[in-house]
C-alpha cells in the first residue's frame, strides 16, 4: 500500500509529466495543477487490467509505475491510483492536503477524494471519478455547485448536520450514481480492504471498462468517453452516443481516442466481459 510522502526530485518528476510549474501554493497554482491532471491523466481501468494480468498486482501501483504508464503508454488510474499520488504531490508542494473517504452504494469509503484546506477554504480534489472536475469545489459553500458537461451533471451539495458533503452525478437529467464524503482525514492504509476489494474477480473494474480523457481549449472543454462498448464525445453544447461493434472496435477507439496502444488494451481486455453496469 502507497504511503509516505514525496521527494522533491519526485514532485519535480510528477511535474513534469503533467507539464506544470512548481509555484508557491495558492488558488490559482492549485486550479493549475487539477487542470494538468485531469487532461494529463485520464480515468481509466485498462492499466489496473494489465498490470494485475501481467505483474500479478493487487495493490495501487507505486510512483515510478504510475509516472512510467503514462508516459509511455498514455495511462492514468482509477481513484486509488490518481487520488493517493496526486496528494501525495500536493503535500509536497506545500498544500496542506489530506485523503478523504466517500460512501458510494457499494460501502463505506469505497472511493477515495483529496480535500485541500487553503486561504480559510475547504475544497474538494476528486481526480479519480471521471468527472470534470478541472478545478477545486468548495466544500464549504452554502448553496450546491453544479459542474456539467454534454448529458452530464454533477452537483455538490452543502454540508449536513454531520458535515459530509454529497455529490450527485446525472445523466440525461436522471440520477445515476453519486457520494457521501467523509470529512475525516485518512492515511492510504485505511483504504487497504477497499483496494483489495477492487481486484476481486467479481469486482465492476475487473468486468467492465471505462476511459474517461478532457481536453481544454480557447475558453471551452470537450471530453471523450468509453462506457463498456459506448464511445460518448461531449462538449458544454451536448453529446454523441457510439456503438462500438464488440471488442475489436473497442480497442480501436482506446487507441485512436486515447493513446494506449491497441496490443496493450487487447492484452488488458482479453476474457472480460464488458457486462456489468458501471454505476450498479
């Protein structure tokens, strides 16, 4: 299990990867570095697929595998991946970062956000949903955020009387899924059972597949999403649905749409059944 902090030589590799700056933290700088990770390092499950194919691996990939993937292979990572490094970068940087648990419908701290305290805010880091979420949100708001693209839309809402905040994620207007935050800062430990219980062979990302990329331009955002055998292209003006006709032509569009070699997916993808719901 990932835990520790980062060297500056670390950070500094990170960095540029991401192809950011190391500044003094602040708001900005921090918007910054969200918006590298989200367009830099895309959700997605082909890696964790691989490298438990390959290497045997049950466990977040350490730093120096999480870098080399995407590097080399336009990899990212699901939350445990995305939300353990990315922290551990902004604590290195100087935030005053921590990881947070959040209650899906499957348990209890099951997914994994980052929470940043900074200039008196509270602000919610969730790299790993596959959300845009290309700035910090603030946890501490009165009223919900709502953050949308194409058929999607997330909204945050205020904090409760036990001050857990919930996002809810729709699509197409109806609620698919969603999180509870548990504001209780916690060490990468903590998360030990839901890692392991990540790569069970009954687990959704060990029988589905979903790759999730933004891409930010002149004043605007579009991304391009792999739901199982659906290839969905979105922009703030709406979206397009793709049947993608069986896994030959889903590994044709992880390679053309996202940079990951066809041999890699074909390897990851191989007896998976691309099946079962994402958002049961």
């Amino acid at each position: 299990m990932i835990g520790g902090g980062l060297t500056l030589a670390q950070a500094d590799a990170y960095l540029a990867v991401l192809g950011a700056r190391r500044r003094r933290p602040g708001r900005e700088a921090l918007a910054e570095l969200v918006a590298a990770q989200v367009t830099r390092v895309p959700f997605e499950n082909v890696s964790k697929l691989l490298l438990r194919r390959r290497r045997g691996l049950r466990d977040v990939p350490d730093l120096d595998t999480y870098l080399d993937g995407i590097r080399r292979f336009n990899f990212g990572g699901t939350c445990y991946a995305s939300a353990f490094h990315f922290c551990s970068l902004l604590c290195a940087l100087g935030y005053d970062a921590g990881l947070c648990g959040a209650a899906m419908p499957s348990g209890e701290d099951v997914h994994v956000v980052v929470t940043v305290a900074l200039t008196g805010r509270d602000l919610l880091v969730d790299v790993g949903y596959g959300g845009p979420f290309l700035r910090p949100l603030p946890l501490d708001s009165r009223r919900a955020v709502e953050v949308g693209l194409g058929r999607d839309r997330f909204v945050l809402r205020p904090r409760d009387a036990e001050g857990r905040s919930r996002l809810d994620a729709y699509r197409d207007g109806a609620r698919i899924h969603g999180y509870r935050i548990n504001p209780t800062r916690r060490e990468p430990a903590h998360f030990r059972a839901a890692v392991d219980a990540s790569f069970r062979d009954d687990a959704t990302f060990m029988n589905a597949v979903m790759l999730v990329r933004y891409i930010q331009g002149r004043g605007s955002t579009r991304s391009v999403g792999i739901y199982n055998l659906q290839l969905v292209r979105a922009t703030h003006r709406g979206c397009t649905v793709e049947a993608l006709a069986g896994q030959q032509a889903l590994v044709a569009a992880i390679d053309r749409e996202f940079g990951i070699p066809a041999e890699i997916a074909r390897a990851a993808l191989a007896g998976v059944s691309l099946e079962r719901d994402l958002y049961s």
